[in-house]
C-alpha cells in the first residue's frame, strides 16, 4: 500500500475495520441468556483477519 492513504479509501477500511470488532461484553447475556458464558466474538458480523482475508477496497 502506497505511503498516503486516499481518504475515501482510508473511510472505506475504517468501516471494515469496524465491522470485524468484537460485540460488546453485556450483549452475550441479553441474546443468550445470564447463565450462558460465550465470546462476544461469536457473534460479531464479520469475522475477518488482516492475515487470512483481503479485502477489495
């Protein structure tokens, strides 16, 4: 990738980068209940590494 980031390219993998966050800690409760005891990252909307995945922006 070249030295300067254009900036809509630099918006566009803002919003990726984004969407590969993990959910925040107190949704696991709210969808599956008190006592169940899972990663938020088990249910974020993307799941995407810079190692594994490219991304066409």
């Amino acid at each position: 990738m070249s030295r300067f980031k254009q900036p809509a390219k630099k918006k566009r993998l803002t919003k990726k980068n984004r969407q590969t966050r993990w959910a925040p800690f107190w949704t696991v409760p709210r969808k599956y209940g008190k006592g169940r005891k899972i990663h938020p990252s088990r249910h974020t909307a993307v799941k995407r590494s810079w190692k594994r995945t490219k991304i066409k922006v």
